[in-house]
C-alpha cells in the first residue's frame, strides 16, 4: 500500500515544501509598495445611516452610500470598533447590512493614522464550499486517479504560484523557464495518471512539443501584430509594480499561451497514445506506419471537438469584449485591429495550432519509442 502510494506523497510534500519555503525565498523579488495597507475580516454591527436606490440600468445593484460601524475580526486590532463611509456605485459596489461579515482594508497614512475602508465581499465561504464539492466528487468517483488528479493539481499550483511567478518578477526569462517548469508538470502528470510506461512517454512527448508550439506561433505571431505581454490582462499594470529587476514582459504571451492550452493539449495526447496501444493490442500485426496512421484518423475526429473547446473557453472569456463590440457597431477593421480582440484570436489559433500539431507529434512519438509487441499490462 505504501509502495501503491509513494510518488503520490512525495508530490504532495514537494508541493507543500514549494509552498512553504517560496514566500520567504523569493521575498526579495516581490514588489516592495510604498503603501501601508493590510486587509482584515470585519463584521457589520450598526448601521447609522444609507442612502441608496436601485441602479437605474442594473436594477439588482444598489448604488448610493453607507455609513456604518464595524468590529474588526482579526490581526493587531481585533475588537476595535470603526466607522466606515461606503460609497457604492457599479465599479465598486460592497453592499452591506447588519450582521455582514467583509473584507476591510486598513492603510496607515503618513501621518501614523489609519484609514478603513469596506473593500471586498467575503467570497471565501462560496469559493471552499465549491472546492470541498470538486473534491468530493473527484475522489467519490475517480478514487485512486481522483485523489493523483488533485494531487497532480497541487503541484501545478505549487509550481506557477511557488516558483513561475516569484522568478518572473526576479527577472528570469519566462519562456526558458516556463518549458523546464511545464516540462516537469507533464511528467509528473503522466506518470501520476499512467504509470510510467511506453504509452505515457510518448504523451509526454507529444504534449511538451505541442504546447511549445502553440507558445512558439503565439509568440511570433504576436509580435508579428504589434502585441506583446502588456496587453494581456492586467499586463499594463505589472510594468509599473517597482522591482530590483525589470520583467521580461514581452515573453509573457508564450507564458500565457503554453499554461492555458496544457490541459486541452494533454487530452489530446493520451488520447493518441492510448489509441496506438490499444489498436497495437487489438492487433498485433500492424506496422508502426499502419499504427501511426490509424492513430491519426482517430486524431482527426478529437481535433474538432478539442480546438472547439479552446476557442469557445477563450471567446466565454471575451464575452463582454464582444458584446461592446456588437453595441457600437464597430466596423470589421477596427474589431479585427483592436489589440484585445487580435490578442484573444491569436491565443486561440495558436492553442489550436498546438492541439492540431499534438496529433502528428504524438503519434510519430509512439511509432519511434514503443516497441513492436507492447505490454499488455500497460493500461490508463
């Protein structure tokens, strides 16, 4: 049973170790901000006075202001009590009533005095509900695989929050170390998954190959459009946050690009991979060429299904984009010119071009490293 379970946890440790040490590893590359500001947990205990009406165009925000007091929950001034103005209005709207439990942000101003302010819903409780949900369904029915799925999601974590994006602001080159950080994400998914095996191998082959490539033509074609880094989201933004080291913006549309199609590409590739051993199985006369061919008719049936599903998550993603769009009228060239629509069609074609070139890459994987008669007992 140990035996059954080993690399699991040692995953599951290296993660938690990630996580552990990162923060104080890489506390030199953080940001440093000339503001003095934490957030803490509050609870609404009086309200002294609101003027607030329904939104006119969105009837079920309110807009207006609050005055009310507040007990602070947490930190060095739990118990206190504060007074707090909460103007609403639809770019920030936290509407409280007594009782309300909030995020508060203290900042501390020059003059050592301290300012509150009601800055987010407490969203927490929906988002861990949510995941306690996810994960019980994942491991009621997906038992053993379950349980490696999540682990194999840790890691991922561990590895874009613990490690990319401290790297990143101390100033290495993010495409570099974006492969090495994937290359290691795809190998421990697969043998977490699969085993370590001959079908495993070869999608982990396909797979590296593949997202490099939809980072590659993200890449080029970015650049051939006159796009870089600073137009994906928040991209502006990251330019001003002061670092001992500048970051390497312009490789962050690679970054971006090769971490959103990783799992659409992944699919892909164990399904090729399992596809050529199973009809190797089936049929243990075919050639490696009648194999690879066989392989790829199959292929062709996902790649429909999987670019489908790239481009329709990113066009969810741009839904509002699109629909300020279609309110203007905007004519065909100045939508097709605009540097967030040209960045969303260039992130889907080359996450599309990825998943097409994965089949091909997978399937000449498979050719060249599995054997002429595979085991039988390697199974996914």
């Amino acid at each position: 049973m140990i035996k059954k379970y080993s690399f699991p946890m040692m995953i599951a440790l290296i993660s938690t170790a990630i996580f552990c040490f990162s923060p104080g590893l890489s506390e030199s590359a953080r940001p440093k901000s000339p503001l003095i500001q934490h957030f803490v947990e509050a609870k609404v205990t009086r309200m002294e006075s609101q003027e607030v009406a329904p939104d006119p165009h969105v009837p079920s925000m309110m807009t207006g202001r609050q005055i009310f007091l507040a007990e602070i929950l947490e930190g060095a001034e739990k118990g206190k009590e504060v007074r707090i103005s909460n103007p609403l209005s639809r770019q920030h709207n936290v509407y409280v009533q007594e009782g309300d439990h909030f995020i508060m942000m203290v900042r501390v101003k020059k003059n050592g005095q301290s300012y509150y302010w009601a800055f987010n819903h407490k969203r927490s409780p929906a988002i861990y509900t949510m995941l306690a949900v996810f994960l019980l369904l994942l491991l009621s029915f997906g038992k053993k695989e379950g349980l490696n799925s999540v682990i194999s999601l840790y890691f991922t974590a561990a590895l874009v929050v613990g490690v990319l994006i401290p790297a990143i602001f101390a100033g290495w080159n993010p495409m570099l170390l974006t492969i090495i950080l994937m290359g290691i994400k795809i190998v421990v998914n697969y043998i977490l998954v699969c085993g370590y095996n001959h079908k495993s191998v070869c999608a982990m082959i396909g797979t590296l190959l593949g997202v490099i490539a939809a980072g590659a033509f993200s890449q080029v074609f970015g650049e051939m459009a006159h796009l870089s880094g600073i137009y994906l989201d928040k991209g502006e933004d990251i330019v001003y946050l002061t670092t001992a080291h500048p970051i390497q913006i312009r490789w962050l549309m690679f970054t971006a690009i090769m971490i959103s199609a990783l799992g659409a590409v992944m699919d892909v590739a164990i399904s090729i991979s399992s596809s050529y051993h199973e009809l190797s199985q089936a049929d243990p006369n075919l050639t490696p060429a009648q194999l690879r061919k066989a392989s790829m008719n199959i292929g062709r049936d996902i790649m429909g299904t999987m670019t489908n599903t790239l481009i329709l998550a990113i066009a969810g993603s741009s839904l509002t984009t699109m629909m300020m769009v279609w309110g203007f009228d905007m004519p065909v060239i100045q939508f097709l010119n605009t540097p967030l629509v040209t960045m969303a069609v260039v992130h889907a074609l080359a996450g599309s071009i990825g998943i097409v070139l994965t089949i091909p890459l997978t399937a000449w994987a498979c050719s060249v490293f599995f054997p002429v008669k595979v085991r039988a007992e390697e199974s996914c």
